[in-house]
C-alpha cells in the first residue's frame, strides 16, 4: 500500500511494539557443487546428459561442478568444500559404512542434497539415507505423458512451472509417502492422466525437507536423455540445488491440513468480493492486479486463530498485501485498512514499517532476517500470517520476520489481498488457511448467481432480487413499503446450510424470519428475531433444503426491505 490518507499519523500513535523475530543466517553462497552417478545395480543411459546440463547450468549461475563416481570423494575434508551434493540417479550401495558416516556428518552439519530420479534406487539398507531421500522407489510402468500438479507454487525449483505440466517420462512409485517423514511436497502425479501409478490421490514426485541442519531436496523426473534439454525440468533442477545449498529461500516445513480458499480455478476466485476500484485476472492458476486501489476479500467467513498462506510476484519496484482481521468492507477498501491489518509487500519503502514483511505502519520487520530470505523482483515468494487472538507473526518463505501483538480487534475478521493502483503490478496464488480455533462453519456460497423471486419491487425501480445475489456491493433489492415482503432463493437442489448472510441497505427489517423448504411450497422456520438493527446479521444456522426464503414480517423503517446482498453458505458437495 502507498498510504495516502493523514490519518495514518494517528494509527502509529496507537501501536504496540514489535517483539523482534529470532535472527537469520543470509543466503549462502553457492560456488561448488559435487554431482555423484555412481551406479551398482541399473545404470541409466541419460546420466551423461545429465552431468553436462548440470556443467552448463553451473557455467551459466557461477558456480563450479564437480562429477564423480568414486565414492572415495565422501571424506569430511572434501564434502566441506561443497555447498551441495547431487545424487544423479545413482543406484544400489554406493557408499561404504565410513564414507557414509562422512556424509550424514556433513548434512548434520548445514549441508545440501539434490536428489534426481533413481537417487530413490539406492541405499536401502541405510536408514538414514530413508529419511534423507524422502522415500524409497517401489515400482514404474512404461515410459509416457503424465500430468504433473505443481502444489507449491512458492518454491525455487517450481514456481517457474504451469500449475499442470504434461510431460514424458518414467514415473515412479514409491515405497511410502514422502509426507509421512517430514517432507514438503512441492509437485505430485496426477495417476488419471497415466496408467501404472499406486499410490493413489495423494502421489508426490518432487519434494524438500530438513535434514539435520541441512537441506534437502528431491525430484522423481528426470529418467530419459531430453530431459536434460527441457528447460522447465533444467530451471526445477537449477532450483533444487540452490535450495539444497541454502543459496534460495524455501518453506520445506511439512504442510498438512491447509483448505484452499483459491486454488487457481475460476470457480474458487467466484467466491471472492472485490471493493474498490481495479480487480484481477486470472491466468494460469494465477490472479494478477489491474489499477485500484482495491481489495480483493473472501467473504465467505471470518477466521480465528488461523495459519494463512499464500504465494506473491511483483516484476519489479511494485506494491502489494495481505489484509487480515477486518469486518465486511460493504464495498469501502479503507475499512481495511483502518479497522485490519495489512501485512505489506514493498522492499523498497523508505519507512522500515512500510516493507515487506511488516505489519503496515505498526511494526516493521528485522530488516536483516527478511532481506535474507527475500527473494528478488520477478521471483516468487511465499508468506505465511499467524493469527492467533491479537497476535500476528509473519513467515517469509518460512523464516519467521516479524511478530507483532496488536491493540486492534483483529482476532476474528475477514482476509483479502490488495491491488494498489495501476502500474503497481503484483500477483498472488495458492492461498489457503488452517484454523485451530473456533470460527464461523466452513462452506461455499451457494446463492451466488442464483436469480431470486421476490413478493415484490420498489416502485419505479430496477432493485430486483437477483440483485441480492449478483456478488457486486453496490446493487441490491428493494421492496414494496409494506409487510410481510419476502425474497426466495432456489438452489437447485436439496443442499445442507450453516450460515445465511444479510447485509442490509438503510431500510432494515425490525422482525424476520429465514426459512428453508424442499419444494418451496412448506416451510421450516431455522431462525427468527424481533430485534433486528440493520448493518450486517450473519446467521448460524442448521438446516436443508432446496429453498431458502427471508421473510421480513416488520420493517424498522417507513420504507420497504432492502438488501444488498443474501449469502447462503454450505458444504461445497451435494446432501
């Protein structure tokens, strides 16, 4: 955000201080890479190819490589020349007891592992190196395309990539699942688009992880010779041993229990709001800002005690963030901005408490820590916000750089993300949250788009029903000024609903009802008050049916019933 309103003098006279965030190293140098294709059992022919695009890849990112099969090259002197060790498909025992004690010493202490393809083929009887690969190969089918799904889209070694990516090659099975040792999946299979995969919905391909105080990462690609003129697959190895050398950012903590709120689909971004001027695109699993300034929020349901992720671009000197913690917008983006928070993407901003990492004009991030794990413009980055009560702390890809206890009522509200203005690009994907406390029922809205009948419309107006569900702020419907009046939704089928939304326009019902019916004909009454004060009323409910229908029974005003918007929420799937 670039701020231009004075009151932001009188917000930093309300803040809090800032507990610093624990100290970093900086990105480590990577200047030697070791690449080991020793082989004692199947020796793939693509092995040479491989070694000469890792060659060039060195010869094209400063760093030297090194390729040898004498294992001899496994002593402590001489692994502490290297930022990080490839295993390019070797296979079977290829280290004997001293040469792997040298090696696991020298992962313990900050090392970096790159493992391609049948590096999973080997040593299986070192447990250690189990857990260094991720897992052990089981089985593959005949060569052919398959669909790779790339899950993390933050990552070195696969932001470059198509959220899908058809390719061809051997594809392996493995003996367990990755996820349960500890590893962050970055990319799996998708075993519809193949035959002869085992594993099932869940099948990793390529995937990081501590080890130690090492690093380590994997990729199951990599089997025939072009892949080693494919230069989607040569920019995921280039990351790969980057990551592994500590030369790259990366969050290689397990991640398990995240529910998207937007996957890349057009169906998951039609559940967000825009309020504001500019909005997004969408591209490739991918929304991309256009002018502003605007928020982009999820009005689906407020969140507490929350973990939220998401992966952010800028091209260059651009201008982002996060909001968290704020109450409906009503189509205003300042809301926001004076009763949330916004978690500020800008490195360049003069005032330290107006960069990235910061909690905008609160509490600025440890510069070093966040500089450190900073990745440059046109790369991708990841964030992860902690809110739990007035507490946010904030990850940049996965190094904790602020953390921060508000004196704002910040522990339930809604999130959303910024579009600044023209010219100040920024893209985000991939975000998704995990709650571990209480919150509003999850769900979808299922009225969005549905056109409803109403008992009747404002006279010589256009304030129809289906504008209560068109998602836009600024319509609404409006009624004839006398009681009852109603508005009815069809849901085309029987659905659960756990919470109705009301958002009303100055002419609010004093007493109403929501009712739900199978056929539109009966009706059950699942919520009902006399005391009703406009603004927002954002319902629980338990219910089924059909149709949901609000019946307004006494207006708190001489006018009709107006609504700007009726949501009804639920489970995604059919009852």
């Amino acid at each position: 955000m670039h701020w231009s309103r004075a009151a932001a003098a009188l917000l930093l006279a309300g803040a809090t201080l800032a507990v610093p965030a624990a100290p970093a190293a900086a990105a480590g140098p990577l200047t030697e890479v070791l690449v080991f294709s020793k082989t004692a059992g199947f020796r793939h022919g693509s092995i040479p190819r491989g070694i000469a695009a890792i060659q060039q890849l060195g010869t094209q990112n400063g760093f030297s490589v090194t390729a040898t099969e004498d294992a001899a090259q496994f002593t402590p002197a001489n692994l502490a020349r290297y930022q990080a060790v490839v295993f390019l498909s070797t296979t079977g025992d290829v280290l004997d007891p001293a040469q792997q004690t040298a090696f696991e010493a020298y992962m313990n202490n900050g090392g970096g592992f790159a493992g391609i393809h049948a590096a999973a083929d080997t040593e299986y009887d070192w447990p250690w190196y189990e857990n260094l690969v991720g897992a052990y190969f089981h089985s593959h089918p005949a060569n052919q395309t398959a669909t790779v799904h790339v899950e993390d889209r933050g990552n070195a070694s696969t932001a470059h990539l198509p959220q899908s990516w058809s390719r061809y090659d051997e594809w392996y099975n493995y003996r367990t699942n990755p996820r349960d040792g500890g590893a962050k999946v970055l990319a799996t299979l998708d075993e519809s688009s193949y035959s002869g995969g085992n594993m099932g919905a869940d099948h990793p391909i390529t995937w990081c992880k501590t080890v130690g105080a090492g690093r380590a990462w994997y990729t199951g690609l990599g089997h025939t010779d072009e892949s080693y003129a494919e230069q989607n697959f040569l920019r995921q190895i280039l990351g790969g041993i980057q990551i592994a050398a500590g030369h790259r950012p990366a969050d290689c903590r397990p991640e398990s229990g995240y529910t998207p709120l937007f996957d890349g689909t057009r169906a998951s971004l039609d559940q967000w709001r825009q309020a504001g001027p500019g909005g997004f695109t969408l591209t490739d699993g991918t929304i991309s800002s256009q002018g502003g300034m605007g928020l982009l929020w999820y009005p689906v349901r407020t969140f507490a005690n929350y973990s939220l992720k998401l992966d952010w671009m800028m091209p260059g000197d651009d201008n982002g963030g996060v909001f968290i913690g704020f109450p409906d917008p009503q189509g205003d983006p300042w809301k926001p901005v004076d009763q949330g928070h916004e978690i500020q993407i800008d490195a360049t901003d003069g005032d330290p408490s107006r960069t990235t990492g910061s909690v905008y004009s609160f509490a600025a991030p440890d510069p070093a820590v966040r500089d450190a794990a900073l990745n440059p413009p046109g790369s991708w980055n990841t964030y992860e916000i902690a809110v739990h009560g007035q507490r946010v702390e904030i990850w940049l890809n996965g190094v904790q750089v602020n953390d921060y206890l508000s004196n704002r009522d910040i522990a339930n509200g809604y999130i959303g993300v910024q579009n600044d203005g023209a010219g100040l690009d920024i893209s985000y994907r991939n975000i998704r949250i995990k709650t571990d406390g209480p919150s509003q029922p999850p769900g979808v809205d299922l009225a969005r788009g549905v056109r409803g009948v109403a008992s009747s419309v404002e006279p010589g107006s256009l304030h129809l029903a289906a504008n209560a569900t068109d998602g836009d702020a600024g319509t609404r419907w409006g009624s004839a000024h006398s009681d009852p009046q109603w508005i009815r939704l069809d849901l085309g089928q029987v659905r659960t609903v756990n919470r109705v939304k009301l958002t009303w326009e100055a002419a609010y019902a004093r007493a109403y009802q929501i009712q739900t019916s199978p056929t539109g004909r009966t009706w059950t009454t699942v919520y009902s008050t006399t005391t009703g004060n406009g603004g927002i009323d954002d319902v629980p409910v338990t219910a089924t049916g059909r149709f949901v229908r609000v019946l307004g029974t006494q207006r708190a005003t001489q006018w009709g019933y107006s609504l700007y918007d009726v949501n009804v929420y639920g489970p995604a799937g059919l009852t």
